[in-house]
C-alpha cells in the first residue's frame, strides 16, 4: 500500500489535471519524484505533460528512465517511440517501436509508429510489413491503410495502392477519395 503523502500529492496532481491546470499538477510531479525518483506514475505524467507543454527533450528523460524501470512493459517502448519520432530520431524510434511490437504483438499502435518511422527512413519493404500488420490488428482504422497505399505508390505499385482505395471505399470513402486526389489513381467501386 502506498503511504498517505504519496496517495495525497497523487489526487492532487489528479484534480489539477481535471480543472485544466497542467502547469501547477506538473509542479506536483517535481515534487513527487524528488521524494520518490523512481514512480513510474509521476515520471509518465511528468513526462506526457511536458510533451504537451512543448518541453520535448525534458519529456524525452522521463521517458528514458521508465523504459529503464519498467524494460518489459510494451507501452512504455511505444510512447518512448513516439516521442523519439516527433524529436526526428528516426534510428532510436525505430529501436522503441520495434521493442514494443516484441513485447506486445498485439499493440497496433506500435505497429504503425513503426511503419512511419520505416517510411521516414524510406525502408519501404519493411514499412509494408509493419502497416500490414497495425491493419490486421486495426482492420477498420484508416489510418495504417492509407499509409499503406502511400507506401505501395512509393514503391511504384500502383496497383496495390488502388487495392488499398478500393478497400477503403468499403468503410471509409473519404479517407479513399482523399488517397485517390492526392495519388491520381482511380479505384472505382467494389472491394479488393
């Protein structure tokens, strides 16, 4: 059981959040992990205020040390990922994300960090391979099926990408409108 101080600075910091005043509850995290510097509560929180706060390379700290306390955890190597992403570290993202998809195969949202990361590094084969994946884990997203279709454009496949279109038109028609505006390619109707 946590002790009672620790419990209090942890509504605290909860209520702040609830009235909108990220800048006093992240006050209240500084405070926590002086006293206790290996909460993985207080670092998460820390560490996702200051990414909304613009505060990326000091988010990118916490974010270093959970994945140090907790190295098993699958959506600690995600959101370490996707933080390393935004900061453009292509090559160490990719490491993030790749470690999460290890421990949680089912974690879709690994998956397409992946694929964007991959994207970014125009590893266009592997990209494939990842967003194929975010879409079986995520079949009505649209969001891994359109990077999907961008991919198989890149990699000079139109006719892959219009079976993407195609399949899109099925659930999510703007998204395929979209796709086929920006690509030129014309999927008409019927599922893939």
């Amino acid at each position: 059981m946590m002790p009672l101080p620790y419990l209090t600075s942890k509504w605290r910091a909860m209520a702040l959040l609830v009235l909108g005043r990220q800048a006093a509850a992240l006050a209240v995290f500084d405070a926590m992990l002086v006293r206790w510097p290996d909460d993985v509560y207080a670092l998460a929180s820390r560490a996702h205020l200051r990414v909304q706060a613009g505060q990326l390379p000091a988010a990118l700290l916490d974010s270093q040390r959970l994945v140090q306390l907790r190295p098993d955890q699958a959506h600690t190597w995600f959101n370490h990922g996707f933080m390393l992403e935004t900061a453009g570290r292509w090559a160490e993202a990719e490491a993030a994300f790749r470690r999460a998809t290890a421990l949680g195969p089912e974690l879709d949202r690994a998956w397409y960090g992946l694929g964007l990361v991959l994207i970014r590094l125009q590893r266009y084969d592997e990209a494939v391979v990842a967003l194929k994946r975010n879409t079986e884990l995520q079949p009505m997203s649209p969001y891994g099926w359109y990077q999907l279709a961008r991919v198989h454009v890149d990699r000079h496949q139109p006719e892959e990408a219009v079976k993407v279109i195609r399949h899109l038109k099925g659930f999510e028609p703007k998204v395929a409108a979209q796709l086929e505006r920006e690509t030129g390619l014309m999927a008409g109707k019927g599922a893939a």
